[in-house]
C-alpha cells in the first residue's frame, strides 16, 4: 500500500523522464537481429523491457551495459525452454514474429495477466507469410513458433496495432521477397520510420508500408524520452492552474501525442515543438500549463493515438466541468485488466462519478475527489492514474502500486518530487 498526499498550489518543474518504453523493445530486437554489436542508448528502465533483455539472452545474444553483441538472426540458439515475456505483451507479440522465421521450435509464455489476453489477431497475418504459429485454447498463449521458410505476401492487419504490425515487420525481414503491411489508422509507426531510414523498406500511403527484405545493420539507437511516461506528471500540471510542466527530448511520434490533443481540448495550455529526428521519428519539448478543465468527447482516431492514456483521461474529466465521454476505445478491455472497468472502478471508490460503456466510459465532473483507498489491480497505467488522483484528492492509498515497476520504477517519487 502506498500512500499519496500531495501539497496544495501549482507546480513549475522539467522532470527527467525515462527512456521509451515501445523503442527500447525495438531498438533491443532489431539490434539482436543484426550481426556485430550496436548501442542503446537511454534504454527504458521497466520490467517490461528487461523482459526482452532477458529472452534475447536465451537466444544467444549479449544485452549488457547499453550494447547488445549478436551474431546475427541467423545465428540465434534454440532457447532451453520456454521464454518468459512477463506481463510484456510487446515483447511476446514482438518476439513472435522475430522467432516464426526460424529453424528451430520456440515458445513465448507469460504471467498470470499476459497468458489471458487474446493473441488469435497476431497468428492470421504472420500465416500469410507462411509462419507456423500455435496458440493456446482460446486463442490465448502460450505462443509456439515452429520451423518455417517465409515468404513475402499482402498482409491485412485488422486494428491499429503497432505490435502486429511490428512483428509482421520482423517476420516479413527474413522473408523470400517483398512484403506490404496494412492496417486502420492511429497506430504508431516507430517501426515503419526506423526501416525506412535503415533502407529496409518504404511508405506506400498513410497506412500502408513496404518491407523490402534484408540483413539489419548494427546501429546506434539513441532513444528519447517516454511519453506515455510523462503522461501521469503533465496530468499532475494539468489539474492544477497556474501549474507549468516541461518535457523534453521526447517521442513526438504522431501516433503518441493524442493525450496531449486531450490536454489541450480539455482546456489545458499545451505547446509542442519537434527539434529533430531521431531514426526518422520526431523528438521535441512539450510544455503544458494547467487550467480549469472542461468535459470533451473523446472517440475515433483520438481515442486509438491515446489508448494508453485513457485512465488518465478518467481522472481529468473527474476533476473537470461536465461530462467527459470516451468511446470507440474497446481496445481497454484487452490490456492487463479491463481498462475500462478498472477505470470506472477507480473514480467510484474515489468518490467520483463514472460508468462504463460497452466500447469505453463516461465520467460526470464533479470537479475534485474525495480520496480513499484503491487497488491497482496489478496494471501499472491503473496504479499510476490513481497516484495523480491525489493532485485533485486529499490522500489517495494505492494498493499494489509496485506495479508501476513494468514501466517507471519510480514514477511515484518523480510525482512526489514535483513540488519539492
């Protein structure tokens, strides 16, 4: 259990947030992939990405101190048993389609949350490029990978789902010709920009991608900071006029920035400026001033840019005037709890009024909270949605905060630190 009590007035802070999340499973796979050694640098410092870490291990490659040493994807070893993704559904999806290309049997399990959740979307689109993958009953994992010799194809994903995309993207790398990719819109497309700059593929039109097969090169990763990380600290400034939150050397990546349209239809002052390209993906500062928020209507493409997001999305229109609507987002039922419930379930036991929709949530401002105690449910964007509840609640008890570790070990106290 850990207890949040935040001061009263407006912060002015520019945290340190850590390295991305999604780009550090990339940058650690794709440099796997490649024979000699590359660097990361600013790797993510969760649970999630230590997962993958951990798996390439098994597979004979090196992950120490920032370089990642391989001899190739070609040279991976079948692994003694199976690899444990933890509660990483990118690593298992991601590692999925690097391992469904290659000459021996591997099978990818979880923990008690990750071998619940659906992986029947991610088995259609490596089979059209000849994989042979097996799914546990229900189309849940584990996830075997047996031998196969790919080939490329016109593959459909049916969601805006970089994690299928980018696995179809790993797969389609070790295929006998070219492969296209694609998909509804509002998926983040770090994966397409990083093989373009590489050479290894090409933009055919908004959603759709071009795989030219090929070695992957050993390279530098330089990875910015995480927004999805820094979302909880510039909810924190948001709900708090007069407050001022600085970020920078962040992802700006398109398909990650619709919290902060949130943010600013909410009413918050939000600006953004992109001072550079890393790997082709937009880096920049953001900077977001809080305000009196006000009740939107959060659905189609906004609601997939920000699905992460969305139980931080509760806690504002909590605090907000009116009423917030979140739809189109079914996608929260399938995360490592039924986002949706977890979130209404959340703003009730706070004090707050909200219910849930069949494809999101609806949430009635009543312009603050009365606190009170919570469980996290073992889903880090729960635990951290119900820490920055107490920026707008006397005292707000979490219990099983330390699920934050997949992402931020130490967001609590990066909370807490911002106004000290």
């Amino acid at each position: 259990m850990r207890a949040f009590r935040l001061p009263p007035g407006p912060c002015r802070a520019a945290p340190h947030i850590p390295g991305d999340k999604s780009l550090s499973h990339r940058a650690l796979l794709l440099a796997a992939m490649a024979a000699g050694t590359s660097r990361v640098a600013n790797l993510g410092p969760g649970q999630d990405v230590a997962a993958t870490a951990e798996a390439l291990g098994y597979l004979g490659v090196e992950v120490a101190r920032g370089e990642v040493r391989s001899r190739g994807i070609d040279a991976w070893t079948a692994p003694p048993g199976p690899l444990d993704a933890g509660n990483s559904a990118t690593t298992m999806r991601l590692l999925a389609g690097a391992l469904c290309g290659r000459a021996f049997t591997s099978t990818v399990v979880g923990d008690g949350s990750l071998m619940g959740r659906p992986m029947d979307r991610l088995a259609g689109p490596l089979e059209a490029l000849g994989a042979r993958i097996e799914l546990g009953p229900g189309g849940r994992p584990p996830l075997t990978m047996r031998p196969a010799s790919l080939h490329g194809a016109a593959v459909a994903v049916t969601e805006a789902s970089a994690q299928v995309r980018s696995a179809v993207a790993f797969a389609g790398l070790q295929a006998e010709g070219a492969t296209t990719i694609t998909s509804p819109a509002g998926f983040r497309d770090h994966t397409e920009r990083w093989l373009e700059a590489m050479g290894l593929g090409r933009r055919l039109g908004p959603s759709s991608f071009e795989l030219l097969p090929g070695p992957v090169p050993p390279a530098h990763y330089e990875l910015p900071a995480d927004l999805s990380s820094a979302a909880g600290l510039l909810a924190a400034a948001a709900l708090r006029p007069g407050s001022e939150m600085t970020v920078r050397d962040v992802t700006l990546n398109p398909g990650r920035t619709g919290f902060l349209d949130i943010l600013e239809a909410m009413g918050a002052r939000v600006t953004r400026a992109a001072t550079r390209l890393l790997h082709g993906d937009p880096v920049g500062d953001v900077v977001v001033s809080g305000a009196d928020l006000r009740g939107i209507r959060i659905q189609g493409l906004l609601a997939a840019r920000a699905i992460d997001e969305l139980p931080l999305v509760g806690i504002l229109a909590a605090a907000a005037e009116g009423e917030t609507v979140v739809a189109g987002a079914a996608e929260l039922r399938v995360k490592e709890t039924d986002r949706a419930t977890a979130t209404v379930r959340l703003i009730r036991a706070l004090g707050g009024d909200a219910e849930e929709r069949p494809d999101g949530f609806v949430v009635q401002g009543t312009g603050g909270l009365a606190g009170g105690s919570v469980d996290a449910g073992g889903d880090h964007r729960i635990a951290i949605a119900a820490a920055v509840a107490a920026v707008v609640a006397p005292e707000v008890l979490v219990e099983g905060f330390e699920a934050v570790a997949v992402s931020w070990p130490g967001f609590g106290e990066a909370l807490e630190a911002l106004w000290s």
